[in-house]
C-alpha cells in the first residue's frame, strides 16, 4: 500500500487533535493513503480527505465555537445546506460530495441499531455517512441509509482497527489516533445492564425507537474493554484537561495532535520503509 492508513478514533471534542495529526503528516510529506473514522474521527477525517487542503481544514476546524457546536447540536448534528451552525460549514467543506469524489479514499465506521452490527460505509454521500457515524442515540433518532438505522459508530470500540483490518487485509500499515475510549460499567454492574437491555427489547420490538435505543446502549455497557487488534503505530495526544463533551479546547487539542504527530514521524518512516 503506498502510504499509512490512518484509524481516527472518537472523542468527542478531543477528537480535534486529528486535525493536527493531519496537519503534521502532510506538511511532513507522510503519504496518506486512506482514512478511517468513528464519530469525531469521521467527522474531521473528510476534512482532509476532501481535497488535501490543511489550511482549509485547520480554518474549518477552529470556525467551531460554543455558539455554532450548540446551535448543530440543538439542530440535531445534520450535515446540510440548511442545517444549524458547524453543520451548514461542514455541508459546504465536505457534505455535498460522494465518496467517489473524495482526494483520499475515507470511510466511516457507523453500528446498526437494528443488527447489532458494526460496519464502514464507503459509498453514497458523506455528509450522510459522517451524520450516521456521529448521531448519538437515544438524543438524536438514527441516521437511515440502505434502509439501515445507523448510530455512533465510536461506542464500545472508539478505535474501529478491527474495521479497517477486515477493509485493507493484515499487511496494510495501519496508524492509530485514540483519543478517548468508551465509557465501561464496574464488573459488578454488567449483568444487571445486560438484564435490563434484555427486559427493554422484549416490550420494544422496534430497535431504533427511542426505547430500543435505550435497549441497545444498556447492551453496550454490559460489554467490557474491546478487543480490538494492535495497529502497527499509533499516535497518542496528550489531551488531558481537554472535555469530550464541552465546546472548549479545540485549538489546543489541534495543537497537541500535531505535536505527537512530529513526534512519531521518526516511527512512521520506518513503518512505511519495512512496508
């Protein structure tokens, strides 16, 4: 494969430490030869993809403030001509485009509410796609697309390696970004989330309702850590201090992002000089 594959993980406002990451590689001259992203990492991961403009994408970025983030998510995180604040910048950036007309092949990791079953959307419409990949559920109905109810694809495994394993095969060098991980019950709680998960699917059949929505997240708490396989590298930002869910801190999580990126670029020659 010519050039890494970058696995951009969810975090919420963290997650705009890939803006950063992206922005060190490609100054640095690092090929980039495919994106895969959940929630935050979808959302930042066309960005770049769009055209390979990281001066686009930083002014983007750092356009969000506390006023345009709550006004799209009071809006309900669409990704349209009409939609509320970041979404309206976010249509015009990328939303518009298929996958097809995309600089850098990108996909977004998204789960179907309805199967239980996580996936990578690489066709059709990308606005589409990075909504269903960010929509959180039970706050926001599901996105539907292929006659699919899709949600978050970052809970439970925020880091879809596994996805992009399955995408590009063993050799591919892929590069991880975690920048947040799902939240886990104590031990002691699981069972009794996965008994109340059980009890709400047996009086909802409908999973993407509202309360099948609660069915499912009460099933994805019961689960432990991921299991998930080992990237080839990965590229961790120092982000403490920075919230995944309040709109501050997005400059200096750009800023941290590109600073671990330089950091590993020694790591990442060798990785694509053995690949």
């Amino acid at each position: 494969m010519d050039g890494v594959v970058l696995v951009l993980g969810a975090g919420g406002i963290r997650g705009w430490a890939h803006v950063g990451v992206l922005k060190a590689l490609h100054e640095a001259g690092v090929p980039i030869a495919s994106i895969v992203g959940a929630s935050a990492g979808a959302l930042v991961g066309p960005m770049y993809a769009a055209r390979r403009d990281v001066d686009g994408m930083v002014r983007l970025a750092l356009s969000a403030d506390m006023a345009s983030l709550t006004a799209w998510f009071l809006g309900g995180l669409r990704i349209a001509p009409d939609a509320w604040g970041f979404g309206r910048a976010l249509w015009h950036a990328y939303g518009h485009m298929d996958f097809a007309e995309l600089a850098v092949p990108f996909a977004a990791a998204v789960i179907d509410v309805a199967a239980g079953r996580r996936y990578l959307v690489t066709q059709g419409n990308v606005g589409r796609a990075v909504e269903a990949s960010i929509r959180s559920p039970v706050l926001c109905p599901p996105v539907w697309i292929d006659g699919r109810p899709l949600v978050d694809g970052g809970l439970h495994d925020t880091v879809p390696l596994g996805l992009a394993r399955r995408l590009y095969g063993r050799e591919a060098p892929l590069v991880a970004v975690p920048v947040g991980e799902f939240y886990v019950l104590p031990a002691s709680l699981r069972p009794l989330s996965d008994r109340v998960a059980r009890w709400l699917r047996r009086r909802c059949p409908d999973p993407a309702s509202r309360l099948g929505q609660v069915a499912f997240m009460a099933r994805l708490l019961s689960l432990g850590r991921p299991v998930r396989p080992e990237p080839m590298l990965a590229i961790r930002p120092d982000l403490r201090g920075i919230s995944a869910f309040l709109p501050f801190g997005m400059a200096r999580a750009v800023r941290q992002g590109e600073r671990a990126a330089r950091r590993a670029l020694p790591a990442i020659r060798r990785l694509l000089a053995e690949s």
